[in-house]
C-alpha cells in the first residue's frame, strides 16, 4: 500500500513575538521603504513598525500591505539584518484578520 504523502505546513510569515523582537531591533533609517519598489505614498517607518505590530491600520499602511509582493528587495538594505518582508507578512495576516472580523 502506498502511503499518502502529507507536505508539512510552510508558516510564510513570523510569529508575533519574532515580529516584535525585529520591530525592537529596528533603527528606524528607512533603508527598506527606500528600496521598495511597490512603495506608492509616503509613510514614516515609525508609523509602519506601530501599525504592524497591534492596534488601528490606517488606509495608507492598509495600501501598502497590499501592495507588498514580497519581492525581498527591502532585506538585504537593512543594516541590522532584519526582515522587512517577513513584516510585512505579517502586517498582511492582520490586515486579513482584521477584515474577517469586520
Ligand atoms: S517585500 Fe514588500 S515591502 Fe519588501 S521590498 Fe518587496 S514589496 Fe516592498
Ligand atoms: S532597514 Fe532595517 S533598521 Fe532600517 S528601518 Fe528598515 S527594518 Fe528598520
């Protein structure tokens, strides 16, 4: 008898914890947002961390969540190697949540 193969589940975006400790790492210089090609208005990083982690996500962040296609351009600028895209996975699962309970 064969056996039915069953691909274990691929978590494509970090757990919260993982997201805040990045979010504490993060110096704020802005390099990822300067390289992302999808990014279309200006947000602060400040603003993006805050939104990612808990609470309201405005109109313009919710954009962008959207707009990320997780291309990974925004990785390899950081100076302190963290994962922009990995964030905004994250940001994206929220923003999902957060429409399903609306
Ligand atoms: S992964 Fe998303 S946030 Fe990062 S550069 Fe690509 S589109 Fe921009
Ligand atoms: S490049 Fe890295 S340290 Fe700089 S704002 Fe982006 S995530 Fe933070």
């Amino acid at each position: 008898m064969s056996s039915v193969f069953k691909p274990e589940p691929v978590m494509l975006h970090k757990t919260g914890p993982q997201v805040l400790q990045e979010i504490n790492a993060c110096i704020g210089c802005n390099e990822c947002l300067r390289a992302c090609p999808a990014l279309a208005e200006p947000i602060t990083i400040d603003r993006l961390n805050r939104e990612t982690l808990a609470g309201g996500i405005s109109p313009a962040v919710a954009r962008f969540a959207r707009t990320c296609y997780q291309c990974g351009a925004c990785v390899s600028p950081c100076p302190v190697g963290l994962h922009r895209d990995a964030m905004m996975m994250w940001l994206k699962v929220r923003l999902l949540r957060k429409t399903l309970e609306e």
